[in-house]
C-alpha cells in the first residue's frame, strides 16, 4: 500500500514537510482511500493523519561548556583564541587605564601638582610601573606629595 500521495497531499495541507506526517498505524486502509485535498483534512481532523512535533537541538552541552567557563574551567592553552601579544596588549591596556585614573584622582585632590602628574603620566605610558602599588610607593619615595 503506497501511502506517499497521502503523505505529500497532508504535507501541503498541514503546511509541514513530508518527514513530519504521521499516519495513524491502526487505519492505514482509511489513509489509503483519500485521494483529494478534502480528502485528507477530514482525515486530519478525525486524528487519522497529524503533524510530529519538531526535532529541536539539544542545548545541554552548550549550556554545561557555558558553566565550565563560569568556574574557570576551558581557560587552557588550546582555549585561548588570539595571538600573546594580544593578550599583552589586553592587560597592559587595563594596568594604564588603571594607573591614569589614580593620577587623575590624585592630581584632582591636589595630593601632587601638575607638573609631577605629567611626568608620571608619562612614565606610566612608558611602562614603567607595574601596578598601583608600585606608583603610590615611587611617589612616597621620591617625596613627590605635595607639600602644604
């Protein structure tokens, strides 16, 4: 029994691919007799012939390598995407932003004068300092707070 007339007319009517049709197993021989479009919606509507629902794709590994991520895990060497001056460039970008910020606040509470914030702004852009740490001790050192 060919029911692949059945099948592609319920596809057209359904609005679905042929795939997704699916025959009632126990009224085949009903199936079989349809040969028009009304045919086959009064089948449908009887329950003889409906749609399956849509296969959809699995997320759970997506959503595991996601929480794997969240915990520090993935973080290996293989990880990493871009080259290590990149990632240079990512940090040593953060530090200076950082460390220009201090000297802002610092020169705005007018802890040093300008004169000493451009200078160490501009031994910051040279990379002379490695944290803000590293600067507050310097200015201490060099008695480069300003004096009242």
């Amino acid at each position: 029994m060919n029911l692949s007339m059945v099948r592609r007319l319920a596809a057209e009517v359904l609005g679905v691919g042929e795939g997704r049709i699916y025959i009632d197993p126990s009224r085949i021989d009903e199936a079989a007799s349809a040969i028009t479009k009304d045919d086959v919606r009064k089948l449908i509507e009887e329950g003889v012939i409906s749609a399956k629902p849509i296969k959809g794709t699995s997320r759970v590994r997506a959503r595991l390598r996601c929480l794997k991520r969240r915990r520090g895990l993935r973080k290996g060497e293989g990880s990493k995407k871009g080259s290590k001056a990149n990632m240079d460039k990512r940090l040593w970008i953060a530090r200076v932003r950082a460390l220009r910020k201090l000297l802002k606040y610092l020169r705005d509470r007018r802890i040093i004068d300008r004169k000493t914030y451009r200078k160490l702004y501009r031994m910051v852009k040279g990379g002379v300092f490695h944290s803000k740490a590293h600067l507050k001790t310097y200015i201490r050192e060099h008695g480069l707070l300003r004096r009242v």
